[in-house]
C-alpha cells in the first residue's frame, strides 16, 4: 500500500483516518497500533494519555490497559524526547532499566508483545505523542520496515487529526485506561452485563465507571458516549 499524504489530507473524521492509517502498516506486517497522546505542553510520561490501540491480542491489551502495566512504559517518554523514531529491541538493549520497568518488560513478553516501532509525532500547542506498531506478521517485517516513511506517515496523520480536532485534545479530565476499555466496548455495541463479563467486573462497577465517562464526556447516555469517544479520536470505530 503506497499511502500518499494527499490520502490522509482528505479524510474527514477520525474513524476513517485511524482505518487508512491501520491499513497502512497493516500492509507492512504490522497487525497492532497504539496511538497516544499527551497533555498539551506534557512530557510523555503515561499519565495522562489519551489512547487508540487496534490489532493487538488480547492478552497484550488486558497487561497493558487493564493492568495498568502501561503506566510503568518508559518508551514513549524516550522516544518523544528523543524525536526519533525506535525499534523497541533496540531501545531497550540501550537502556539501564529500573525495577519498575524491568517488571513492565517481563510481563509484555509473557504476554506475548514481541518487537515493534515507536514513531513521536509532534503538533501545536504541546499536542505530542507516538504511534506504536507491532505484532508483526513476520520477522522481517521488523528488518525491512521503510522506517523513516512510517515515521513521516505518522507524523501527518497526526497533523491531520489536530487538524481534525482543533480544540479536542486532551480532555480536561482524561480517561483513564480502564474508562477507554469500556467506552471502547460500548461503541462495539456490548451491553453493560457483556462488558462486566469481558473484564471480570461487576454489574455495578461498569455501571459507576459508565458515570465517570459520561461525567467527563459531558453526555448523558452510553449512544452519545460512543459518539463523543470515536468523534474525538479517543476510540476508533
């Protein structure tokens, strides 16, 4: 697939722009990507992140999002400061790794994460963050990834989603991991007892986690909810 910037300049909403560009690296043998972003003026850490993730397993987003193993993720925080895109191996093998991010890698890998790229993206106003690809389709989808065009790629989806959403960054109360796993299942089409059974959870804890998300999407049903979530690139469609 030989995606031209023209391509994403055309797109029109959020869902159709994270479709074009899954497909993207989906024709390079990437099967996950993650999209975050920061706080505006943030440094990269975790906290705070808003978070798209498509075609990755599902033990890797249960570690990762349900767990909270996200929260202990140095690379994000490297590679934007850094500016330059990394292969995850790679990073890590230049690492000095503490405790808490020894334990983060040992879980991805008995999750079965494997090897990817992080690629920063950059826009205004401190709206920063990095598109994450992996679960390759083959090794050497790692070895002959045209890196510096996946990078530029990423960079003008971006752009284009800033562009997209001017004034929708980051909500002023983010959600948490947990609050986009639930929206996510929402806009699926799950009811509430279906997603309590998905993530182990009671009725009621979805149903006061479901209050929390309307609270800070400023909706008050799970259908606008939905929209709000894809509308503003926090979920894809």
């Amino acid at each position: 697939m030989n995606l031209k910037v023209a391509e994403i300049s055309d797109v029109v909403t959020p869902a159709e722009l994270w479709r074009l560009v899954r497909g993207y690296y989906l024709s390079l043998g990437f099967r996950g990507l993650a999209y975050f972003m920061t706080s505006r003026g943030g440094s990269g850490t975790r906290g705070g992140f808003n978070l798209i993730h498509r075609g990755f397993s599902r033990a890797v987003s249960q570690a990762y999002i349900e767990e909270g193993w996200g929260e202990k993720d140095p690379l994000p925080p490297i590679v934007i400061a850094k500016g330059m895109p990394a292969r995850w191996s790679e990073a890590w093998a230049q690492m000095e790794p503490d405790a808490d991010q020894l334990a983060f890698r040992e879980r991805m890998r008995s999750a079965g994460l494997g090897d990817g790229y992080t690629l920063p993206v950059y826009g205004p106003l401190g709206r920063n963050g990095c598109i994450s690809i992996g679960r390759t389709l083959s090794e050497a989808a790692l070895d002959n990834a045209p890196v510096e065009v996946m990078h530029m790629v990423a960079q003008v989806a971006h752009m284009r989603l800033c562009q997209l959403l001017p004034d929708k960054g980051v909500l002023e109360k983010p959600l948490s991991a947990r609050e986009l796993e639930i929206l996510d299942w929402v806009a699926r089409g799950k009811s509430n007892s279906v997603i309590a059974d998905i993530l182990d959870l009671s009725g009621a804890t979805v149903d006061t986690y479901l209050r929390r998300i309307y609270d800070k999407l400023d909706v008050s049903d799970r259908t606008s909810a939905a929209v709000v979530g894809v509308g503003m690139g926090l979920i894809a469609a």
